[in-house]
C-alpha cells in the first residue's frame, strides 16, 4: 500500500497535542540572514573545559557500560551532598535519588509516576511549554492557572486554590521560571506548602534554574517545613553548568514516589548515558567556581538588558533568575505573535511571543539574554528603531 493511502496510526492523544510555538519561530528565524537571536532558551557557554575532560577520561578508561538504573551510585551521593550543601535538604542517595535524561524526563516520569487517568495537575503559566503536553501524555488533565504580571508573576496562591477539586493530584512550579524569570517569594511557598497539606495533594518543582538566582538565598519547595515528603524535586545540569547537550537531569522524591518513577526508567530507559553521568561527577564536585563565574556574567547582562528594555519603553520587571527577561508590548496594540513576527521580518531580531508559554503570556515577549553584550546592545537598537516606527 502506498503510505498517503493508509490509515493515520498516531495516537488521537498525540494528534491532539499542540506542535510547539517556539519551533514555528526557529523555523522563520533560521531562514533569514543576520538574525540576532533571544530566541533560545539556553546558556551561551560551553561546558567548563574540567567537566568535558572527566568525561572524555571516563570514555578512555573504558566506562562505556550501563550504570545502575538510578545512576551511578557516586553520583547520587554527590547529588545528595550538593541537595544538603546548596538548598538544606536531605534525601538518601540509595532510594530518594535518581539520575535522568534530563530535567524533561524527570518531569515526564514524575507526572507518570502519579497520575491517575483523569486527575488533574495544575500548570502555572506563563510557564514552560512542556508541563501541559507532558500532563496529557501521562493521561491526566492539565488545568492552567494564571500568575499575573502586575504581580511580577509571583504564584498568586488564592488562584491556585480555586482551581484545586477532588481530582488535584499536583501542581507543578517552577522558579526561577521560564520564560518570565520569576524567583518565587517563600512566602508563596508557604501559602502553597498549606494548600498542599489542606488538600493533599503534591507539588512538583521544577528547579532547573535554581543555579541561576540573582539576589538572596535560593529556597527550594522541598525545604519548605512540610514539604519535602510532599515534593517531587526537579534539576539537572543543562542550565546551571552549561550541559544542554549531555542530556542529565535528576530528581529528588521521598522513596515511594521515587521507586515509582525509577520502575518507569528502567523499562523505558535504563539508565542516562554513562559518559555524562562521569561529567556530572565533576561538575558537582568541582564545578562550583565555574558557575558562579557564569552566574556574575548572566547577572551583568540582566542588569543591563532589563534596564535598556524599560529604556527604550518596554516595561519589564527584574526578573530574579534564569536568563529571560519577559517584557510587556501590550502597549503597542499588537498581539505578541505579531510583535514578534513583525520584530523579526522587519529588524530581524528573534524573540518568542508570551502567548505560547500560555494564554497569560499574551501581551508579552520572552527574550533570553544568554547572548554576548554586542548582542544585546545590537538587539536593543533595532528593537528601539523597531518602536519608533509603530
Ligand atoms: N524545565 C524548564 C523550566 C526548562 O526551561 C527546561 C529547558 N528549556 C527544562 C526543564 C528541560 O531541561 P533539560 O535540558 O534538563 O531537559
């Protein structure tokens, strides 16, 4: 049978699934010449130069098995000591921990791990564009809730409350958040740390950017009194260390949830790659110095490029972490899918439109500042030329 006369095959779940609004930009972006990207959602540095070594010794001395399911036992207890050190959290390396392909997997088997057909998991948006397909996948029912910018988009914990029924099996958050670059006040989490007990239910906490925290001491969810037997703990190497490429994550759980997740992993997965579990090694035993270095330097462009922002008359807040700033165009009268196409088209700069982090993200753009100084000041001045054109 010829293929265009088959049958489709996929899934109406899959089907059903929204393609990515940031790909369609990618695709524009990638067609043009002398585009300046704030497109991407990931660090400009490249792998501290110790970490790539480690893994490359790892490859000559013949490391090229399979680890243990959960990840190599030295990892593990490396991620435990970094969870104690960094955060004051405690969780025991041989049941509580276990090594990913990536934060998006973690997220992935968590939500798989828990999810009954029909419950619901509550999506703060504007948020990552991965919680909601991934909700769907695991069979659940995904139920946004809208932080506000007005409010810098802190968690607005009496929204969520209202969105919780019988069938809420979690929430999930992440700060600092993408794309809006939001730390979440422990104050918010401790009002959602009451919800959770109120109403029993998890929260699953995507702190994959925690590294990257500009001001103050960085609370995790899971150190909130309460929460950690309440708490599905997300991280991974991809943005603290500059490892997007290696693929490693981990997450932290108490060990119900945890074996859950790691019966998932085995079947699908086996373990994550053992060449980038031996970097990972390093990274945390040795890497600290290298990130705070990049931490400084995506600080300074923050601090420039918000500023230069609210300049040129986009009005945006100090966005306490990750590398976005997220700042509203709602004054322009266009929407953010046409702020950003026309950006592109007529000044070739590349920005990600609010609206497809979620339907609160309309009004916005998000523009990652992982980009050299040159770069960002070239962007500024096309997007201000940009402005005054309107
Ligand atoms: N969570 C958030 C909020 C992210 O922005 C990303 C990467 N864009 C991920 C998770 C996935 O990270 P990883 O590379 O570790 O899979």
């Amino acid at each position: 049978m010829k293929p265009h006369t088959r049958k489709t095959y996929v899934s109406e779940t899959v089907a059903g699934l929204k393609p990515s609004g940031i790909r369609r930009f990618f695709d524009l972006a990638s067609s043009l010449d002398d585009v300046v990207s704030l497109g991407v959602g990931e660090p400009d540095f490249v792998t501290s130069w110790s970490i790539r070594e480690a893994s490359i010794l790892s490859l000559e001395q013949g490391y090229t098995s399979y680890t243990a399911n959960a990840g190599l036992f030295e990892l593990r207890q490396e991620i435990a000591a970094y969870l104690r050190r960094k955060f004051h959290v405690e969780y025991r390396p041989e049941a509580e921990i276990l090594v990913t392909v990536g934060a998006s997997q973690a997220i992935d088997l968590a939500l798989r791990a828990i999810v009954n057909p029909g419950d619901e998991v509550i999506v703060v948006e504007p948020g990552f564009v991965a919680y909601e397909p991934l909700v769907v996948l695991a069979g659940g029912t995904p139920v946004a809730v809208h932080a506000s910018g007005a409010d810098g988009f802190q968690l607005a914990p009496a929204r969520i409350e209202q969105a919780i029924t019988e069938r809420t099996k979690a929430v999930i958050i992440c700060s600092p958040n993408n794309p809006t670059g939001t730390v979440l006040r422990p104050s918010e989490l401790d009002a959602l740390a009451r919800l959770a007990e109120r109403h029993d239910f998890l929260v699953i906490a995507d702190e994959i950017y925690a590294e990257l925290t500009y001001e103050g001491e960085y609370t995790s969810m899971a150190a909130v009194p309460g929460m950690r037997e309440r708490t599905i703990l997300i991280s991974g190497f991809s943005k603290g260390f500059a490892m997007t490429g290696w693929r490693l994550g981990f997450a932290a759980a108490p060990q119900d949830i945890l074996q859950a997740m790691l019966k998932i992993h085995q079947y699908a997965m086996m373990c994550a790659p053992t060449m980038a579990q031996y970097g990972a090694l390093e990274a945390l035993r040795n890497g600290e110095h290298e990130v705070e270095h990049m931490r400084n330097s995506y600080r300074r462009r923050r601090n420039y490029f918000v500023a230069a922002l609210n300049e040129i008359g986009l009005p945006c807040h100090l966005p306490g972490g990750a590398f976005y700033a997220f700042p509203s165009i709602r004054h322009t009268g266009l929407t953010s899918e046409q702020f950003a196409e026309r950006l592109l088209l007529e000044e070739k700069v590349a920005v990600v439109p609010g609206n497809v982090f979620g339907a609160s993200g309309e009004g916005y753009i998000r523009c990652s500042y992982a980009s050299s100084l040159e770069q960002l000041q070239e962007a500024i001045k096309r997007m201000k030329r940009f402005l005054a054109r309107l």
